[in-house]
C-alpha cells in the first residue's frame, strides 16, 4: 500500500509523462543471463588486448580462480552487472529530480539525476555518473566515468575508464516486464560499438528487498567458494 502510494504521488509531481514515467518504479529480478552477448547473439567485439585478457580470465575462472574477480571479495560489482547478480531483486523509485535504482545485493543504491535538475551527489564510482531524460515512457540513461575496477558481467566483460553507457528502461507486456536497452561505447576495449538487451520480471507490490551484507554473507576464508557462488 505504501508502495502505491509512493508511485501514485511519483505520477502527480512528474508532470506531462507522470503514467508512464511512473510505470517503471517498482520491484524487479533479472530474467536475463548474466552473461552479456550482443542484441544479435555474439559476444561483443573485444580489441584483440581485451580478447586477450577476457579468455585468460575465463580459463582461470575454469581452474577455479577468480582472483580477477572484484565482487569475490565483496566489491560492488558495477554497472550493468549490479542489476543481473545473484538474480537477487531490486527496486525503481521515481521522483521529479531523480530515478534510485535500490539493490538488494550488499546494499547498494544508484542515483540517476534527472537533467535539469540541480546536480547529486554522486558517491564511489563503480556505477559511474548518470545523468537521463524522459523520452515518453522510457528512461533514457547516460552512464560516464565508471572508474572503479567492475566489470560489464560475471563473466568477466572488460571496460575502461572511458567507456560510455546509454540505456534505456521501459516497460512490455503491460508493464510485467522491464526492457533495458543498452549501447556500449568504448574504443578501447571495443572495435565498435555494441547493443545488448536485458529482461527483468516485476515482482508483487508487496516484495520486500532484504537486507543483504555480503562479508556476512560469504565465507571469505574459502575464496574459491566465494567466486564460485558468485559468478553461477
């Protein structure tokens, strides 16, 4: 109940797109792999450097080492990744100046700033800084600066510094079903941009996101076990 409330004072304060801007808030989990291919079913086109480093972190991984691994040691594991890890839920909530992307895995909480609006804070940058409009129904994101040692996915997806995300966050299905669409830009990991498409579920109004404290979560003195619970 309180849930609807929320949405419904969401779609008051926003104005001309406030039923359909409103319509991606709610609770979520990934229905997606996670494992990132392009819109087209082929791993994305890594520079021969980046080919390089992703297949000797793939054969490590089959060893049973992760140490390539930050989220093994409880790091935040980035932007896409976050919303795919562990299939754990996660909450939208939309407001006039800001959309909060509230996860349950370890607690984290991304801010996109509406543009516009006056500027966030924007704290540690393992999801870099977003900054997005509405177009209609969709939430149109632009991610920079993702400086923090993440990667795309669990596989191990390498980026850069300089790697530019945009997405786009709307709903399908009459609204059961949350479409991100996103187009990856990063020449120096990339030989050309790419599109991948992730699927997620809406969950009942009345789904709680627990809390979730990793380091309690995990055994951190099997480190093998870490990576591999984390990485299925």
């Amino acid at each position: 109940m309180i849930r609807k409330f929320l949405a419904l004072a969401a779609v008051f304060a926003l104005g001309a797109h406030a039923a359909e801007a409103a319509g991606i808030a709610g609770v979520w989990v990934a229905i997606s792999p996670n494992k990132l291919l392009t819109t087209t079913g082929q791993l994305p086109p890594l520079n021969a450097a980046a080919a390089a480093q992703y297949q000797a972190d793939l054969a490590a991984a089959a060893k049973g080492d992760y140490s390539w691994d930050p989220v093994a040691i409880c790091k935040p594991p980035g932007e896409p990744r976050t919303m795919l890890q562990d299939r754990m839920p996660f909450e939208i909530d939309v407001s006039p100046a800001r959309v909060d992307f509230l996860f349950q895995w370890n607690r984290l909480d991304r801010i996109i700033g509406i543009v516009g609006k006056e500027p966030l804070y924007v704290g540690p940058y393992y999801f870099g800084a977003s900054t997005a409009h509405w177009e209609g129904s969709t939430l149109v994101a632009s991610v920079t600066g993702i400086k923090e040692n993440t990667t795309l996915d669990a596989a191990g997806l390498p980026h850069t510094d300089s790697a530019v995300l945009t997405e786009r966050f709307h709903t399908i299905n009459g609204g059961q079903i949350l479409e991100a669409d996103i187009h990856v830009s990063d020449p120096a990991t990339y030989t050309r941009d790419w599109d991948t498409k992730l699927l997620f579920r809406r969950l009942p109004d009345d789904t709680r996101i627990k809390e979730d404290v990793c380091m309690e979560r995990k055994n951190l003195n099997n480190y093998a076990t870490i990576y591999n619970s984390v990485t299925k």
